[in-house]
C-alpha cells in the first residue's frame, strides 16, 4: 500500500473574514472529500484571512495510482475555486 501526502497553499485575495474564508474551505474540502474518497484537512494558516492551506492524504495500491489520484486532485482544486494555488508540496509515505 502507498500513502501520498499533498499540501496545498492557496490564495485568496478577495477574502475579508474569517466568515469567508471558512466558507471556501468547507466547501472545497468537502467537494474534494467526496469526489475523490480522500482524506482532506485545513492544514494550517487558520487564522489568516487570505491564505488557505490544505492537506490531503491518499492511499493506493501503487505508486503510479496515487500520483494520478493526486494529480486529478491538483486540477480539481484549480477548476473549482478562484484561489490562486501559490504552492504545493507532495509526499510518498
């Protein structure tokens, strides 16, 4: 079995709260939860009105399976929100 890790960092400059912010977070974590069958968190920068930062945990039973559930994941997240995605990092466990 292959865990891959991703951490996504988004920005939002149009955010003004917390409110807001919690809004688009919900949201996505969700739309990605469900459409992918992952496990998604707001991984930090909580209080930070413009800034979204997401991790999102798969397992698969190869390699090549994760990354390509991951790299779906990269595209749906950049379709789905008007966030500019500012970095990424990924991770093999």
């Amino acid at each position: 079995m292959i865990i891959e890790s991703l951490e996504l960092k988004l920005y939002a400059p149009w955010v003004h709260s917390l409110k807001e912010k919690r809004m688009i977070v919900k949201s996505l974590t969700s739309k990605i939860s469900n459409h992918f069958n992952v496990s998604v968190i707001e991984a930090g920068d909580q209080d930070l009105h413009q800034s979204i930062s997401l991790g999102v945990v798969c397992a698969a039973g190869s390699t090549a399976q994760a990354d390509h559930i991951i790299d779906h994941i990269i595209a749906f997240v950049e379709e789905n929100t008007e966030a500019e995605l500012v970095n990424l990092q990924r991770e093999f466990r």
